[in-house]
C-alpha cells in the first residue's frame, strides 16, 4: 500500500466515512471512546476551554479534573459535567495523562505551566501537556525544552472554528510536536476536533495558526469592502451573494458572516481584541523571520479604529463597521 501523503492524512482526519457516508455531528468519534480511560487536566474554562474540557469528558470518558482562576466557574463545570476541581495547576495536573491549558497568551501560559504551582512542577513522568492557547512559536519551544529535561512531552495546539466550533465539538487543532506523543494524544484530542493535523516540530503548530489568522484578516476586510461597495453601488447584496458566493469568491466568512455583516450584528463569536492578540503575534514572528505582511498590518490598524469605535468585543466581521462609520462622517 503506497503511503498517505500529508494531505491524504489531514483529510483523514474529517467527518467523511468509508463509502462516502457522514458521521452525525453529534457522535462522538470512535478513536475518542476506545482506548482506555485516561486521567485528564484541563487548565482555563474560558469559552472556548470549558466546552473542550466537556467533550473530553461527555465524549471521550475520561477522568477530568479542571483548573480555573475563577473557583466558582470550575465549581459550574464540576457539577454540570462531573469530574473534579483543584485549586492550582499543579494539583490538576498530578498524576494525569494529560494535561491541557486553554488561556490568555504566552504570559498566561507561562504562569500555569511554570510559575508558583504550575502544571509542571506536579507532572509524572510520560505525561503529555497540550497546550490550545494561541500563542507564540518561542513559548510552545521553551515548553517543549522544558518538559524534554522533566521527563514528559508538550504538544503546542491551537484551535481554529470560534466558540461555536468549541462548543460543537467541531474544532480544528494545528499540532506542533513529535509523532510518536502526537499519535498518543490524538485520540484525546480527537474528543472536541473535526480536523487535527501534525504539523511538524514544537512551534509549528502555533506558526499554523498564525498563517490562519493571516489568511482569516485579509478575508474579512476583502469581505467587508465588497458588501459597502455593493450597498453603496445599489446592488441587491442577498443577490450578489448568492451568485459570487458560488464562484472564485466564496469562503466561509462569505456564507456565514455577510447577513450579520449587512445587518450590523457583531455579536457572533471571536472578538476583536482576540484578534489583535494573534495579529500582534503574526507581525512580531514575522519580524523575526522576515516574511513580509503588509495586509495583516494594514487590518491590525483597520482593528484598532474598531476598537476606538467601542468593538473592542465585537466580533472580526465588524471591519465593516469602520467603512459605514466613515461613510456617515
């Protein structure tokens, strides 16, 4: 049999089964639920950590124990999902399998990981830490260094697909790590994603993600200009949707975001001020490594005018926003 190639081997990863069926959104995937229960801790139940925490207890059956700077929100998911609570990192984090952090940013990250109780002051030798924070490349390989010297592995693991891929269990993770702790964590992992792919060493991972976010500005503002161009044009924009949408155009952000966008609603999901983080993240790699973004920096400033204008928690499809604001002045 010829090996899959690494496309082959992502699309693998997605809903399609053998024959051309679909799995139900809903069902958990087999790999979560056959292999045997795991002890599992889950660092951050912000909105997107505290439905992956769920499915990897509702889906996969794990033990789970969750961390939350805020008590009273780990108590919530304890008593709606079992398990348990602990009252530092390093408590969650002693004798699992796994241990996974879902926070801020790299000081975040650092604080959980390595600070006074941090998970890797209590984690047993063998274990797997995971982290889905967006973050930088340096961070995901200092962890990596880290844990190599204390006897476990780090898996850097971002997500793509907002709160709403959280909450469905309908996430993409972008791995950065090795094979062999990839292939062990995968089945866990596998409990809150629809794609997961291994992406190469520590930090590549994190630099997928970056390459999303990039990809993900310059749609939204290509979007947002298109939508004002047409309303100012006269157009029927629901008609131009649907026959652009089905041509070189289309994208997600087309199909789900252009009705909200046109309606002025920005409440649906990855915030502004989120996406500024993970831009600041892109510009300052890429001042590193001397790739060239001259649209992601032009939407960063396109983003802060948002912010100015009180978006701060808006959702990234209220670029248009700035184009009616302008119009109006």
């Amino acid at each position: 049999m010829r090996p899959l190639t690494a496309s082959a081997r992502w699309a693998r990863t997605g809903e399609t089964l053998a024959g051309g069926g679909r799995r139900p959104a809903y069902q958990p995937r087999q790999e979560a639920r056959s292999g045997k229960m795991a002890k599992v801790a889950f660092i951050g139940l912000g909105v997107m950590g505290y439905p992956m925490a769920g499915h990897i207890k509702a889906r996969g059956g794990h033990d789970v124990t969750v961390y939350n700077r805020t008590s009273e929100k780990a108590e919530k998911w304890v008593a709606e999902h079992g398990g348990a609570h602990a009252p530092t990192p390093a408590a969650a984090a002693k004798g699992c399998d796994f241990v996974f952090a879902c926070v801020g940013n790299d000081d975040d990250i650092r604080q959980v990981t390595l600070g006074p109780d941090g998970a890797f002051s209590a984690m047993k030798d063998g274990a797997i830490f995971i982290d889905n924070t967006t973050a930088s490349a340096e961070i995901a390989r200092e962890l990596d260094a880290v844990a190599r010297e204390r006897g476990f592995a780090s898996l850097d693991a971002p997500v793509s697909g907002g709160q709403a891929g959280a909450e469905n269990g309908a996430l993409t993770v972008m791995v950065g790590g090795d094979q062999a702790v990839f292939d062990k964590a995968r089945p866990v992992i596998d409990c809150y994603a629809k794609m997961v792919g291994l992406m190469g060493p520590a930090g590549s991972g994190q630099l997928t993600k970056m390459v999303n976010q990039i990809c993900i500005a310059g749609l939204v503002q290509g979007l947002s200009e298109g939508i004002h161009f047409a309303k100012t044009a006269g157009l029927d924009v629901a008609a131009v949707i649907d026959v652009i949408s089905k041509g070189a155009a289309q994208s997600w952000q087309m199909e789900n975001r252009w009705k909200t966008m046109l309606d002025g609603k920005f409440d649906y999901g990855f915030a502004v001020d989120w996406m500024r983080k993970d831009l600041s993240i892109c510009l300052s790699e890429a001042r590193n490594n001397g790739a060239r973004l001259p649209v992601a920096a032009l939407v960063d400033q396109f983003y802060a005018e948002v912010q100015a204008m009180g978006g701060k928690r808006w959702d990234t499809s209220s670029l248009i926003a700035r184009l009616e604001n302008a119009e109006k002045g």
